[in-house]
C-alpha cells in the first residue's frame, strides 16, 4: 500500500474505529503552529495529548523510544 493511500483510509475511519486503531502500539504526529513556529504535536492512540517537539524526526525518535510506531496525520 502506497502512504497516500495509507493516510486516505486513516481518514474515513469512524471516531470509534480511530480511537481503537492501534491502542497502545501507535503514537500520532500532527503538525502545528505556536507562536509562528512549525512544532510537531505528538499524541496516543486514544488522542491524549503527549507532547510537542520542534522537530518530525525527533518526534518519531521519541515515539519509538517508548515502544510506539510513529504516524504522521495532517
């Protein structure tokens, strides 16, 4: 499966179906803007908020040092 298609089915998931996706295995990146600057908002798989980086890479990084497969969503 190619990413675009990959992000296009991740998008028509139901709340519900999102929520369970991946628990506990999947960690969320989503880009953001604070205060004019790029950072990177890194959430679980439920959507608890858990941090925020400056930088994709390092976000991923973090993810997978607490055993988390990082997916980027936009």
């Amino acid at each position: 499966m190619k990413h675009e298609h990959q992000i296009e089915l991740l998008k028509h998931l139901s709340p519900q179906a999102f929520l369970a996706f991946g628990m506990g295995q999947v960690a969320y990146i989503r880009p953001v803007t604070i205060e004019n600057r790029k950072a990177y908002s890194l959430h679980a798989a439920d959507g608890t908020a858990l941090t925020l980086v400056d930088s994709l890479a390092g976000a991923c990084v973090l993810a997978r040092q607490n055993d988390l497969d990082p997916v980027v969503v936009q």
